[in-house]
C-alpha cells in the first residue's frame, strides 16, 4: 500500500472527493497556533485568522481548498500553497515572500532553525532541500526510498524520517539518505501500517495498525491496533487491540505520557503503560483535525458541516460526557485527563504559585474533590493578569471544571 501523508489538507480532500459533491454547506479545516493565540480556519476559498474567543481577526482569499498551509518554526510567518508557494504572516495573511519552488511539490517540513524547507518533488520522483529565503536549490537526498511514494515522518529534530512501507518501518539518516535501521510488524500477513507519529522528544513512534480478521466469509473485516516503537531499540510493544472503528487520527499529549486515538465514534484517551485513561464520543460531523493545547490540558477536535449524519449514539456506559464546544459547535473540546495530579503537573510547568501547585493531590472522595477544584478555581480566578500564561490558565480552569463535574456525577 503505498501513501503519501502531508497534511492534514490532503487528506481531508481525498476524503471528500470520495463522497457525493452535492451538498453545498462550507467546510472547515483547522490548524490551532501552538501558543493557543489563535486557530487558522481554511475553507474552500479562504483562510480567517480567529483569536481564543473566536472573533475574526483577518482573512483572506485563496485560489481553492487546494491550499497547503504549513506553520515555520519562527511562530510569525507560515508556508502556504496559492496557486505558487508562499511565506506569509500569521498575524495579517499578508505575503512576505514568494519562493520559486514547484507548486506541485507536496509534503514541506521545515528544519528546526528555520532556515531549510524540504519537500517531496512534484511527481515524487526525489526530495529536495530548499533555502526558506530565497527558494534556492539546496540539495538533494539521494537513495532508494527517497523518490517512491510512501508515508515519510520527519523526527522532531529532523535528523531521521521513518518510512511507512506497509508491513515495515524504515528509519532513514535525512544527511546521508542512507538506511538506519528497518522493523517489521509482527504479523506481516494480515498486519498494514496505516500512519506513523513520533514523540515529542523522538524517543518512540506510535504506529496506527490495521489488522485483517479471520472470517468465513469472502468479505474482509479489519481490527485496529495501537503499536509503540522504540527507536533506540527498535522494539515494537503492542499497545491496544481490537479498536472495532478505523483510527482517523492519532496524537501525543505535550508530555509523551499519553495517546489520543479518534476513530469513527470516539476519542480515546490511552495512556503508554496500556491502560485506558478516558473515552469521549465523536460528534456526528466530519472529522477536520484534532491538537492537544499548548500545555496538554485539553484536546480540541474539529468538524466539517459537511455530511453530518445525524448525532451518534453512545451505547457505553464507561464513556465521559463532560466537555465544551466552540465556533458554532465545530469545535469539540475536551479534557483528557482529569485528576488532581494532572492540574499539579501543569501548574508547575508554566510556574504557577506554589498553592496551585503543592496542594493535597491525594483526595478520593468525589466531595473533597469537588471542594478542592473550586478552591482551585477561585485561586486562578483570583491571579493577578500575567501571573501565568493565559494558555496555562486556560487549561487548568478546564481540568478544575471537569474535576467538579466528574464529582458531581453520580
């Protein structure tokens, strides 16, 4: 099976193209700014800026929702796809440059410094590097898996990519082109790879798995699996089985402790020692893109009006309801892990007081839990502005929400 993942666009269109075209509804897709400033909404003939409330702040045109937007490390500027490639400012959509680079190059991943951007070449006959300013030639990476067609994940560091080839992982050295290490599924007959993700710190990747059942009928039907790799290593460690719905999507939490699995019908929050932290149920609209917050507290999932079919209906009785919506209810978000450990955790992280941060997080009783969320929500209410960043308070007003609701639930 052979892939090209780039983003989300792409697959979200391929998707669509699938369907019937008659509706006539807008779409969305969504690309949330990593310091929670803002989201960027692509529709089929322009991209709007909005800020945390949701108010627009600027938008402009674009040729078709054939635009490919990719955010620079620099956090002010972004590479789009507009008919030519382009580097733009997030704050204004206005351009800062054109580069002369093939628009029928397709999967830009930036080097970490910024300077550098590499793509797969038009036709994905090679990759090339190029300089960010000027557009220029660089280099190309030579070797055999280079110009084929598959799934290429960059590590975060950029130092290595590995190769989805199916039945097998290929790490690859991005100086040398030349081949590190491969790992092969452990039942390459009925196993297919179907998306890679790395860790934020480039320690493991989490493989999306599909896997053939054996039935009696001529029809195949498919399970899905959660895989982690250790890159070091190179071992793979079964994660979970048997998901009955296919994996649209797969995310780590900012702290690598956690995986956010979306499939048809739910979110799955499973943490990596294999145990299940959370679910939530999938709205019924088209999936459009999922992100964890700038500090881990929330996940916010985004949907298309496009094919709604109607809510889905929650069958379970182990399946978390407490949650929000934003942006017209395209927008759902929630929070993965609720426990007292998990406010402590990132309160410390953005250097919150020590009262947020050093209180009793062994409570069990869903009374004094329930107490100590809304002490904890009148000390955040009560900070200074700019005692801690707004993302950060953000995200614990949320845990300290979901704790009192949890507690309340009978």
């Amino acid at each position: 099976m052979k892939r090209l993942r780039s983003t989300l666009f792409v697959i979200a269109l391929l998707l669509l193209g699938s369907q019937v075209m008659a509706q006539t509804e807008t779409r969305y897709w969504y690309i949330w700014l990593p310091d929670d400033s803002g989201t960027l909404v692509l529709t089929e003939n322009a991209i709007s800026l909005y800020d945390p409330a949701w108010q627009p702040v600027t938008t402009r045109s674009v040729i078709s929702f054939d635009t490919l937007i990719s955010l620079a490390p620099d956090g002010r500027t972004m590479l789009v796809r507009n008919g030519t490639w382009e580097i733009w400012d997030i704050r204004t959509l206005q351009t800062v440059r054109v580069l002369p680079i093939d628009p029928g190059a397709v999967g830009p991943v930036w080097s970490v410094d910024g300077r550098t951007i590499t793509f797969r070449d038009a036709g994905l006959v090679g990759t090339s590097v190029y300089d960010s300013q000027t557009g220029a030639l660089i280099r190309r990476i030579t070797g055999q898996f280079w110009a084929s067609a598959l799934d290429m994940i960059w590590s975060p560091d950029r130092s290595v990519v590995a190769v989805n080839a199916d039945k097998l992982i290929i790490l690859l050295d991005t100086n040398s082109g030349l081949e590190i290490k491969r790992i092969a599924l452990p039942d390459a007959q009925r196993m297919s790879i179907l998306g890679l993700v790395w860790s934020n710190d480039g320690q493991q990747i989490a493989l999306r798995i599909g896997r053939k059942l054996d039935t009696q009928t001529q029809q195949s039907v498919f399970q899905y699996d959660l895989f982690l790799l250790d890159v070091g290593s190179g071992s793979l460690t079964s994660l979970v089985q048997s998901v009955p719905d296919y994996l649209l999507d797969l995310l780590w939490s900012k702290s690598d402790s956690e995986l956010a699995a979306i499939t048809n019908n739910e979110i799955l929050i499973v943490d990596i020692s294999s145990s299940l932290v959370n679910r939530f149920v999938l709205q019924s609209r088209a999936f459009a893109g999922a992100r964890y917050s700038q500090y881990g507290g929330q996940l916010r999932v985004g949907y298309s009006k496009l094919f709604d079919t109607g809510a889905n209906q929650d069958t379970t009785s182990d399946v978390a309801q407490v949650g929000s919506s934003e942006f017209n209810g395209l927008i759902q978000v929630v929070v993965p892990v609720t426990t007292l450990d998990r406010f402590a955790e990132i309160a410390a992280s953005c250097n919150g007081p020590a009262t947020l941060t050093s209180f009793d997080t062994t409570a069990q009783a869903a009374n004094a839990i329930a107490a100590q969320a809304q002490a904890l929500t009148a000390q955040l209410t009560a900070l200074p502005s700019g005692a801690i960043p707004p993302g950060c308070k953000a995200d614990l007003l949320a845990i300290a929400a979901a704790l009192e609701a949890q507690a309340g639930d009978p």
